[in-house]
C-alpha cells in the first residue's frame, strides 16, 4: 500500500512539474500545438518553377498516351492442351492415387 502512495505522490508531483514547463512555453509566446515543422514544409516555388513542372508532367502524359494509342493489342490466343497430353496427366494422377491408397491399406 506504501508503494503505491508513493508512486500516486510521484505522478502528481511530475504532473506539477509539467503544468509549470507548459506555462513557461506559453508565457514566451510559443505553442507547439497545430504548428508544422519545418523538415516538412517544402521550399516555395516560383510560377515559372511551377508551370515548367507541370509542363514536363503534360508532355510525360501526353508520352504515355501516345504510345497507348499506337498500341494495337491482340488478345492472347488460349493455350489448349491435345487429348493425349490430358489422357497422359489423368494416368500419373490415378497412379498416384492409387499409390496413396495402396499406402493407406497397407498401414492397416
């Protein structure tokens, strides 16, 4: 019980702590809160800087674009397989069925 009244006294004590740093940062006119950091702002650009990227971004879509057009796509013929080649995968499979089955019967 001892233990934990000295930790309740110790929370309220760096509580204490706390509000006064708060109103230390307060009285000197700053407030973290709501404010960007500066690693994450971006430098400002110029109009000129701007409108020669978005130019670039057109013409590289218009690229892509083209090239779409130009394409004339085939669909992909079916890959079918001849009756012998089935008849030739459906005779492994019944083989190793059987073998499993051969080794379940043997187990008992």
């Amino acid at each position: 019980m001892d233990v934990l009244q000295t930790l309740k006294s110790e929370r309220d004590r760096a509580q204490r702590e706390l509000n006064k740093l708060n109103a230390a940062i307060k009285a000197l006119g700053g407030s973290t809160r709501g404010r960007v950091s500066t690693a994450t702002t971006h430098p400002t650009l110029s109009a000129a800087a701007r409108a020669r990227i978005a130019a670039a971004q057109r013409a590289r879509w218009a690229k892509v674009r083209g090239q779409k057009q130009n394409v004339v796509s085939m669909p992909k013929p079916k890959k079918t397989m001849s009756a012998a080649a089935r008849r030739k995968i459906a005779a492994a499979q019944r083989a190793r069925w059987a073998k499993v089955k051969a080794a379940k019967k043997a187990r008992k």
